[in-house]
C-alpha cells in the first residue's frame, strides 16, 4: 500500500469512526432516555417556584418546529405537558399556550416579564422585564389559548406540539400583579424510540466501514514510518540490539529536546496561532491513537505482542505531539516550526520508542489504569489545573455561581521561563532541563499507560535535553517491568 493511499484511508477512517462513535453515543442516550421515561411516559423537568411582581410571566418563544413548517406534519412530534400551582394556598393560577403574536397583542402595554434562561446548582432563573401601565383582561376568557387550566390547586395542561411560533404563559387567574407559582414541565414523544434505532443503526454501520479504514491506514503509515533518526535519538532497527556498554541501560522511551540558542523574544506569543494546522491535525491523530490502542490491547491479550506497524504509527502521533508541544506550550524552546510527519526528523525535539518484542499478556490487564495509579497522581500534578475560583453577579439577581481557571505546573513553568526571555532574551538553562525533565517524565508514564512497554516507568527526574543512560541498580531487573 502506497502511502499516499495510507493517508487517505486514515482520514475516511477517522471521519467515519468519529461520525459512528457519535451517531452510536446519541442513539444510546436516546434508548436510555426512552427505557427511562415515567409519570405516563413524560420526561419531566424538576419543579421550581417562579416569582415576578408583574401581572405575567411569558417563555421564551417556542420555536423549535420552526417559522413555515407546514401546519400539519405527517407524524406526531411529541406531546407537552405543563403543571402550575399558584405559591398562595387561597390563590389561582391560570396558564395557557398561544401564539407569539396574539400574547404580544393581549398584553401590549402591559407591565409582564420575560423568563430568558434558567440556571442550574442553584436554580435561578434569569428574567427580562418589560414595563407598561395597562391592566390585563381576565386570560381564562381570552380566545388566543390553544391549551390553557385555570383554578385553584395544581392546574394541568397537554398540548400536542405543532409547526408555529407559541408562546406560554402563567398569570395569576384574577390577573392581578405579583406572580408566584411552582411549574413543572413534561415531554412525550414517539418518535424517540424509532430515532434510537436509527441512529444506533447508522453509527453501527458507519463504525463497521470507518474502524478497519482506520486501522489500515494506521498499518500503512507504520510501515512508511521508519525515516532516519538523529544521533541523539538514534533507535535500533527491527531485530537490531542496541549496542551499550556493559552495565549501562537507557530507557526504551527516549525524549530529547534541545534549547533553540538564537530564541527570538516575542515569537511564543503567537505560537498557539501559528500551531493551529497542528492542533486541527492532532485532534484527528488522537482520536486514531485511541482506536488503535484498543486494538493492540486485543493483539497483546491474545497474541502477547503489539501489531508492529501499528506501534510504529502510534509512536509517530507521540513524537508529532512531542514536537508541536515543544514548539508552542510544554517548552517553547525552539522557533523552527514542527514538520508535518510522523517519522523521525532532526528537528530539535524528537521522541523515540523501542519495539518490546513481547509483552506481558497479564499485564495489559491492569497496567492501564491500576498500576499506574500513582504515577497518574503525578502527572496529574504535573499537568494538572491549580484552579482558583470566584464569584459573579449577572444582574440584580445576584450570583450566577462559582468560576475558575488556572494553569498547570509545567504551563506555569513555560510561562516564566518565556517570561524571563521577553525581557532578558535568555531562556534559563536550569529551568529548562527541569522543564524536559517533567514533559520526559510524562511521556514515559503516556507510553506504559498506552501498552507500548512494560518496564514500569521510575520515580526519577531526569533532567536535561537528552535521555540520560543510567546504570543498572543491583537486584532489579528490568525486563520483567519491576523497576
């Protein structure tokens, strides 16, 4: 297979994939939200009380049919039901449904308020007001209603939803001022059902076709991935052994970055858009690094060795990753703008993975997630968000909640490192290898939580631009992955 056909089967295969994968996952909510229908078969919203000091609260406009729809359509849409008890035990409520125009005609000039939103933990409703100094007539005798209740008590409403503009609206039954009452809405479709099965089906079929496309390009860049490595990074060829003195063992994942010595001051701050191209690109890469990393956990359960081609194409993803993350946010060490393969090139930054001839069919079980477990601890902490957090008022009616940011502790670290460079045209040579230590240390952890070693990553930074070689502690044996 040529590698231009390679690419082209990669990208219809993670089209397709990403299309299925999301086809599949709506299908699924969709069955789930069906088997979980109650109360009659509605879907019903939690019921909050509403007040307003004007004579109506109205909705939004309900427009979700859409202006020129036909009037009639050829299948029911759904049902809706609304519930509404007046807050006062002596008072009562009246609500109805109508068309947008003919609630604008009744109450014109007319003090009433808008509900634009509603925000969840806490509930708050968000509300426009819009003043007047006319009195309403009484709703109840008004023609516009398609659906409307009014009376004492909980006043119940259905209304099978039809092509139009419609509006709700809740009132106090005497149409007097000063609205309070607790509303619920509910939801009922047949059409949720059969459209599960629709989209379950497509995303099925687009999975079939899209997964063996996928993977097969995956397999044909493998195989044209084998481009010469600098010295530095130099790794051995397939059923090659990496000459070594004796005693001496580098580590199978090997990062390098080196220090770009003419940085320009201000270039890292437009970086991120220059990258652009790569984040489009990366998102794709990884979606495709995660299809093929299921498949070689199958290959390595059953076979106990990683499809090579597919090791190959999933190194090539961690070292275009690698190599756009030292340009841009995890170093910011270089200006020459990362080359658009998967191989190996000399560019400043490059990673490099040893092939294991075989892997612990045992392993794969558990060295995902629960072994790794402490090393996730600090990565986490590497990578993660220090977030603080505040608080907002929207309006008069006070907090909207608590927000956040951050930045992580490697970010932080880049930030001063580029910093320091703005103003002194240095990058400080001592940040900058604890800097490729942490981004090393991270690697190693990603490689072992995605099945392409089973020496357990060490608790050790090693710091500087090139992969340190380390003498073999007595008693420890590497090749079984105790380390």
């Amino acid at each position: 297979m040529t590698k231009p056909a390679s690419i082209v089967m990669l990208v219809v295969g993670i089209t397709l994939s990403i299309f299925g994968f999301a086809l599949t996952a709506g299908g699924a909510a969709a069955a789930l939200l069906a088997s979980g229908q109650g109360d009659e078969g509605y879907f019903t919203s939690r019921t909050e009380r509403y007040t307003v000091a004007s004579y109506a609260l109205v909705s939004p406009q309900l427009d979700a049919i859409g202006e020129g729809t036909a009037e009639r359509l050829p299948f029911d849409v759904g049902t809706l039901r609304l519930r509404a008890t007046s807050a006062d035990p002596d008072g009562s409520v009246f609500i109805g449904i109508a068309p947008q125009g003919d609630v604008d005609a009744y109450l014109k000039g007319v003090h009433h308020t808008e509900l634009q939103e509603v925000k969840f933990q806490p509930f708050r409703p968000v509300y426009r007001d819009i003043p007047g100094s006319s009195t309403p007539a009484l709703p109840a005798g008004q023609p516009l209603w398609v659906a409307s209740a009014s009376g004492p008590g909980q006043q119940e409403l259905t209304w099978n939803i039809s092509a139009g503009n419609w509006t709700v609206v809740v009132m106090n039954a005497d149409a007097r001022d000063g609205v309070s009452a607790d509303l619920q809405a509910g939801f009922r479709s047949e059409l949720i059902k059969p459209a599960a099965t629709g989209l379950l089906l497509s995303g099925t079929l687009a999975l079939v076709l899209g997964v063996p496309l996928l993977v097969a390009g995956a397999i044909g860049l493998g195989r044209h991935g084998g481009a010469t490595a600098p010295a530095v990074l130099q790794a051995p060829l397939v059923g090659e052994q990496r000459q070594e003195p004796a005693g001496i063992i580098g580590h199978p994942v090997r990062l390098g970055g080196h220090l770009d010595p003419a940085l320009t001051r201000w270039m890292w701050l437009v970086k991120w858009f220059l990258a652009i191209p790569h984040f489009f690109v990366l998102f794709f890469l990884w979606f495709a690094f995660a299809v093929t990393t299921v498949v070689a956990w199958f290959a390595i359960l059953f076979t106990g060795h990683y499809p090579q081609s597919l090791f190959h194409f999933n190194v090539g993803v961690l070292r275009w990753n690698w190599r756009v993350a030292f340009y841009v946010y995890a170093a910011g060490g270089t200006d020459q703008y990362p080359p658009f393969t998967l191989g190996r090139t000399n560019y400043p930054a490059d990673l490099d993975i040893d092939y294991p001839p075989r892997l612990s069919r045992g392993l794969v079980l558990i060295k995902s997630w629960f072994l790794l477990i402490p090393h996730l601890l600090i990565v986490g902490a590497i990578t993660g968000t220090a977030t603080w957090a505040w608080r907002t008022n929207d309006g008069p009616a006070g907090v909207v909640g608590d927000r956040g940011g951050g930045l992580s502790l490697l970010a932080l670290l880049v930030l001063i490192a580029l910093v320091i460079l703005l103003f002194t045209g240095r990058y400080p040579q001592p940040l900058f290898a604890f800097i490729m230590g942490l981004n090393r240390w991270v690697y190693r952890v990603l490689a072992y939580g995605a099945l392409m070693r089973d020496e357990y990553p060490p608790f050790r930074l090693d710091q500087g631009p090139d992969e340190p070689d380390f003498v073999e502690p007595p008693g420890r044996n590497r090749r079984d992955g105790h380390l």
